[in-house]
C-alpha cells in the first residue's frame, strides 16, 4: 500500500457527523434568538406567515406598522383586507397574505377566544398557515418540539449527507431521526444561522464551509442538492 493511501482523507460516518454537527452549532450559536420579531404567539403566528418567499428582515421591516395597527385578533379581525395589504406589500404575495392574516385572525376570535391553538392540527387548518409556519409556532411559542424545515435547512441536509429527501416533509422525518428530540427546536434555528452565515446557496457547493469541508473531506466535486 502506498504511503499516499494510508493518509488519504476519509468521509465522515452519519453518526460521527451528527454528533460533529451539533457539537460545533453549539459553539458558534450557544444562543438561538428568534430572528422574527414578535410580542406574543399571535404577532409570532402573523409574522411567520408573512416570511413565505420573504427575508426576515423585510418582514422585521413591515411588523412595527401592521402591529400599530392591530396587534391581537380581535383588532386585526376588524381591519379591511386592503389595509393590511398596504402594510405588508413589501413582503411580497401581498393579496394572499392579507387576506389570510384577517381572516385567520377571524376564526381564533370565533373558535379559540382570540387565542392560538396549542395544537399542530388546528394551526394548520388556518388560512395561510402550512405545516412549516405550524412548525415554528408550536416550537418558538410554545416550547413544543418541532423541526421546522425550510428550502435553506433541506439544503444543507443534503451537503451533509443527512438526507437525500425531495421533500421538505421527508427531509424533516430523516432529521428528526438523526437528532434528539430535546435538541429540535434549538437546532433548526442554529442551522438557519449557519446556512445563512456559511453555507448559502451561492457561498458553498459542499465543498467550501467549515462543517462541509470537515464532514467530507474527500469530496472533490460540488455536491449537487435537490431542489425541494
């Protein structure tokens, strides 16, 4: 065997990059703010609906004035569909997502008192509100374990060899697998800052960020994703 084999770089196993993985998100990101800025489920539950196809700083942008405007159920309820879709333009979908916050915003004042549900069956139910935004409701406003997966977080599962998913839906079964379950809510926001801090779309090819390069060391070819 020649010398040059003996010290040829070796891919990382699933489990050894699991527990890399978390082991060095917990170092760069000991603490998981939301990067949504909310007051309560409710302003949580409208701002998340408002990040679909939009940045969270956008949306940061947009929420000081649709929440002066009305902050709870019961007020929004009251507003005109055109006033809300003043406010949140800028956030894109503007039609769809207006018309989904007042009428969302209608049924918790019939059916739940004004409250959100604490419950993933009747958060999905509500107009404009899919199993990711369910997702992070449950996980960020009360503590319930969930793994939010979006198209960024589907990315880099698939750079790490942690899913080969098509799906969003799969991608979410294959990590809840791999990582505990008290880690969940955590780790979804950690792997959101990560993507967005090393390993974007365009910044890495799976061959390039720190976690890439130390979970696969020999990859000599950018690793290609499926699209969700």
């Amino acid at each position: 065997m020649c010398e040059a084999s003996k010290t040829a770089p070796r891919n990382l196993l699933k489990a050894e990059r699991v527990a890399y993985i978390l082991q060095r998100l917990d170092e760069l990101y000991p603490e998981q703010p939301i990067p949504l800025d909310h007051r309560d489920a409710y302003t949580l539950l409208v701002a998340v609906l408002l990040s679909a196809q939009c940045t969270d700083e956008r949306v940061n942008q947009v929420t000081p004035a649709l929440f002066a405007l009305a902050d709870n159920p019961f007020d929004m309820a009251k507003q005109s569909v055109e006033a809300i879709r003043e406010i949140i333009r800028p956030c894109g979908l503007s039609p769809q997502k207006s018309k989904a916050i007042k009428r969302l915003s209608e049924i918790l004042v019939e059916r739940y008192n004004g409250e959100v549900p604490q419950d993933m069956d009747a958060l999905e139910e509500l107009p404009g509100v899919g199993h990711k935004t369910a997702s992070v409701v449950m996980s960020q406003a009360f503590g319930v374990p969930a793994f939010p997966v979006d198209t960024h977080i589907h990315r880099l599962a698939q750079r790490w060899g942690l899913s080969s998913g098509k799906s969003v839906a799969q991608t979410e079964k294959d990590l809840k697998r791999l990582f505990p379950k008290d880690r969940w809510n955590a780790l979804h926001l950690q792997i959101i800052y990560y993507g967005r801090e090393y390993c974007s779309a365009r910044g890495c090819d799976g061959t390039v960020c720190e976690i890439c390069r130390h979970c696969f060391p020999a990859r000599r070819h950018p690793k290609k994703t499926r699209k969700a």
